[in-house]
C-alpha cells in the first residue's frame, strides 16, 4: 500500500494527516466552537480516520493547544513590524480590525475551556500577554512616560472591543480606536509626538532623518 493508504471509510491518513487535522480544526473551532466540536466531526472534516487522529495526537485537548500555539506565532506582525507608520500609528493600527472577524481565538478558548491547568487556557494567558508586551514596547519608541501602562490598557481596549462587537453584532473598534488616540496622546509629551511626526514626514518625503 502507498503512504497514503487508506484507512476506514476511504479516508487519508499517512503523510499530511496532522496538517489536515489542525486545518480542520482552524476551521471548526472558529466557526462553531471548541465544545460544539468532536473528534467524528474533526476527523471527517480532515479525512482521517480516528486512529489515525490519536497516531499523531494523545487528545483533543492536544489538538486544542496546538490550534492556538500556532494561530498567531509572531504576535501581529502585520501591525507591529510595519517600517511605513510612525510608533503611534503603530498602536493605532492595531485597531484596524475588520467587524467581520471572528472573535479573538484565545478569549474564545478561554472562555470555553473554563480551566486554567488547560495548556491551551496557558497559551492564551502567554499571547495576551506577548500583545501587551508589544503594545508596552511600541509605546516606548513612541515615547510613553510609562509604556507598560499604556500597553495595558490598550490591550484591554482590543479585547474589549473583539468581546462587544461579537455580542453586539457592531462594529466596536471605531470607537476604541478613538478612545486609543486620547490615550495614547496623553501618556506621550506634545514635543516628543511632535517631534516623531516631523522625522517621520521628511522620512517619507525623502529628506532623510534629522541630525
């Protein structure tokens, strides 16, 4: 038999099974819950059979923590790696998040999960905290007077407004973005905002920076 056999039912295993579970399970867990969620059904939907789900995976609670530990590896690189934006455009940025995307999937597991000992619940806890660290430094090149405050409540405020605008069904990061901006204004001095502007602006208008 070749290595992608057959196994019960005409469905794959072998080669590109473990990849096909945790793609079936990007999906799943997103659309319809962690809970809601069985092994038949994730194990139909990647086109393996059950015996070969637990060949590659002890549990679903297994397949849970590597759902979320690979989700998002680089902590929104798209926001805060970006060389085009000013730090403070950085921290704004990180509010431009499409109403229709699917709620956070770290919250969602930790709220479904209700346990703590969960190393999924442990790598939800090391991603919200990777957010605010990026959030703390960000603000420190921006010149924060206190940069891990402002991470802080930044963090909260993204988090906030993924939870109210899936229970509400509106668009609630406008108005966190807005409540940001005052934020992050006040935590950074008028001359040192000032100052980041105009490098930036003959930056991009070809003047280079300043000396």
């Amino acid at each position: 038999m070749t290595e992608l056999e057959k196994g019960p039912k005409g469905r794959r295993r072998g080669r590109g099974a473990r990849e096909r579970i945790l793609s079936a399970s990007q999906q799943l867990f997103r659309e319809q819950g962690i809970n809601r969620t069985g092994m038949n059904e994730l194990c139909a939907a990647a086109e393996v059979s059950k015996r070969t789900a637990y060949q590659h995976f002890t549990s679903k609670d297994e397949i849970v923590a590597e759902y979320l530990r690979r989700f998002d590896p680089s902590v929104l690189s798209s926001v805060f790696d970006r060389t085009d934006l000013t730090p403070r455009e950085r921290l704004l940025a990180a509010f431009d998040v499409p109403p229709t995307t699917p709620l956070c999937p770290y919250i969602a597991a930790a709220v479904e999960l209700h346990d703590p000992q969960h190393p999924a619940s442990q790598y939800a806890r090391d991603y919200k905290k990777a957010v605010a660290a990026r959030l703390a430094d960000t603000a420190r090149e921006a010149g924060a007077a206190d940069p891990e405050q402002l991470g802080e409540q930044l963090a909260l405020l993204i988090d906030g407004a993924a939870a109210r605008t899936r229970v509400l069904n509106t668009d609630a990061f406008p108005t966190a973005a807005a409540i940001a901006a005052v934020l992050i204004d006040n935590a950074i001095p008028a001359a040192v905002g000032d100052d980041q502007q105009r490098r930036h602006g003959e930056q991009v208008a070809g003047a280079g920076p300043l000396t």
